[in-house]
C-alpha cells in the first residue's frame, strides 16, 4: 500500500492521481444528490462531445465515438478512461521504470492511453443497447414538442443548454436543447416552450414562454 501512495504522487503519476481525485469527488456530489453542480459539468461535457460527434472529424471526436460516448454519458466514460489510465501507470511505472525516468513514463503513457481506450471501449460496448433504450424511453415516450418546462442548466444558448418539461404520462424529460433563431439566452429557472427539433443534431429548439 505504501509503494502504491508513493508511486500515485511521483510527477509523471500526479496528474492521473488529481484526476482520478475529481472523478471521485463527482460521484460523491452526485450520490449526495447535488445534482446541479454535476448537471453543469457534465452538461459542458455532452455540449463539446455533440459538437464533435455530429459534424467533427478531430482527435478528440475520434476517441469519443471509439469509447462509444455517443451512447454512453460522458461522465461515466471518462471516470472509467481515467481509473483505467490510473491502474496502468502505477503498475507499469512500478515495474518496467525503476530509474523513474521521465522520458520512459512518457512513452508508457502513450502504451497506457491506447490500451486504456480499448478497455473501456470493451467495458462501455455491452452497455449500449441499456443506455439507448434509456435515452429513447426518455425522448420518444410521448411527443414533447408543443411541452412547456424551465430551464435547468446554468445557461441555454443557440448552440446548447438542457430544459425539463413535464409529461403528464410518465416521469419529467430531461432534453438537450438549444435557443430559436432570434431568441436570446436564457437562465436556469426560466419557463419555456419546446417547438421544434433539429434532425441533424437531435436537439429540442425553445423558446421563452415570457415572449
């Protein structure tokens, strides 16, 4: 246990160490039920990831769509990308870099990277048909254009935001959403009305019911 403590805290293991920490604390926060400080971050996070699964040939795009985060939530892809980076650099520091030689933890960081991927997407791959069956039940259950709701993100914009509207018929759906043309940005808290959805993206368009 102890070469482990030291192993997490030598200077090429630090960074994954902290990580790991954060992803810790945000299933903590989460399982106490503070839920709009984990709505807000893994919001950002689905936010950049559809930007990069739906039109984006990147790096980043790339690597999401391999780790299956199109199906998966983001959070819990990177909590299972960051404990399996984790796990391997220890061990493979331990083992096979004795002399703790920066430039030898550099290039097992490039093995621990690829190799983590792979597991998690063998992880995440069995999950899928779970999570889409969820994320169908939740869109499709009953038509949602034409619902009122409030936001519940930090902020809705023209690109991106998250709004909850009630379904007389089942429990509230939370949708990924964006601003009509013309509308401006709206706060948490604000009441609006679902009128649309954009077939490329999936997204749910609002509007402000003050309007």
């Amino acid at each position: 246990m102890k070469e482990i403590w030291n192993e997490a805290f030598l200077i090429y293991n630090l960074p994954l160490t902290l990580i790991l920490g954060c992803m810790t604390l945000f299933w903590v926060a989460s399982l106490c039920g503070l839920g709009d400080l984990d709505s807000d971050v893994d919001l950002n996070l689905e936010g950049d990831v559809d930007g990069d699964l739906h039109g984006s040939d990147g790096v980043f795009g790339f690597i999401m769509r391999a780790v299956n985060a199109q199906d998966i939530p983001v959070m819990l892809v990177l909590s299972l990308l960051s404990l399996f980076m984790w796990i391997i650099a220890i061990a493979s520091n331990f083992y096979l870099n004795t002399s703790q030689s920066g430039l030898i933890a550099s290039g097992l960081f490039i093995g621990n990277f690829i190799l983590s991927v792979i597991l998690v997407k063998l992880v995440t791959q069995p999950l899928r048909p779970m999570f889409r069956s969820i994320k169908n039940d939740k869109e499709h259950q009953e038509p949602l254009v034409g619902s009122s709701g409030i936001v519940k993100s930090r902020l809705v914009d023209a690109d991106f935001g998250q709004c909850e509207v009630i379904r007389p018929k089942g429990a509230p759906a939370l949708l990924n959403c964006r601003l009509a043309e013309g509308e401006r940005s709206l706060a948490r808290g604000e009441e609006i009305l679902v009128i649309g959805q954009d077939p490329e993206t999936q997204k749910f368009i609002i509007k402000s019911l003050k309007n």
